[in-house]
C-alpha cells in the first residue's frame, strides 16, 4: 500500500475529498479477519478472548466476547479538557484507517467501511484533549 501524503490528507480534510478504499484492501482486509477468526478457535489469545490485565490468562467464554470488548471500550472513555477539532479529529480518523488498510490487524471490514464513513460525511466523535484512548 503507497502511504498516504500530507497533500492527500489535506485533500481528505480541508477539500472534502472522498476517502475512496480499493477492492484489494477490502479482500486483505478480509483475509486477516478470516485468519484471526480460524487461527483464534483453539487458542488462547490476549484480548481477543481473555481478559484484560492480571485477566490475562483466563479465557472468556465466547457468549461473553462481545460484552468483554464493548466493556473494554466504556473502560477507556473517559477524558477531560475541550474537545479536539474537527481537523485534528478527521486526521485521527484518517490515521487510523490507514493502521487498518494495512489488513493486519483482523479488524472486521465493517469497522473499516464505519471509519470511511465518519471521514466522508464529516461525521467526528467527540474526542477531549486529554485522558481518552
């Protein structure tokens, strides 16, 4: 994947340029998933089905993995300060599905598609300057 220049991601930001995503992406993307999925059947894999911290040796049973992630993500939302604007946000936004483009991360593709999503419609979370994750 060619990386991104700061002239596109001005592009991305200031000029409303779409933030387009290749077929080959999408199938990388896939295959990782694909992969964690089968590699993550019988084993034991940290934060993907254990717990967190001094947790981290006890495996979660899988009709709690879903509630094991959704608290993962209430644990770390939390910050103080004014809120970051929405430049910064986009750039955030931006850089983070770059991270995910890679296709290494076995991040499902709807989470890539969501982040498409944000950037595109301008939609940007809410993000203090300090604390959050």
């Amino acid at each position: 994947m060619v990386p991104l220049t700061l002239n596109q991601v001005f592009q991305h930001i200031y000029q409303n340029k779409p933030f387009e995503i290749t077929s080959d992406q999408f199938n990388q993307i896939e295959r990782s998933h694909q992969f964690l999925i089968k590699f993550a059947e019988d084993k034991v894999i940290y934060g993907i089905n254990t717990g967190f911290g001094p947790m981290s040796t006890i495996q979660i049973d899988e009709s709690r993995l879903n509630p094991l992630q959704y608290n993962l993500i209430r644990s770390h939302a939390n910050g103080t300060g004014m809120p970051l604007n929405e430049p910064d946000v986009l750039a955030i936004l931006i850089a983070r599905l770059q991270t995910l483009l890679l296709g290494r991360s076995g991040v499902h593709i709807d989470v890539v598609k969501k982040i498409q999503s944000f950037i595109n419609q301008r939609i940007t979370p809410y993000i203090p300057q300090h604390g959050s994750v």
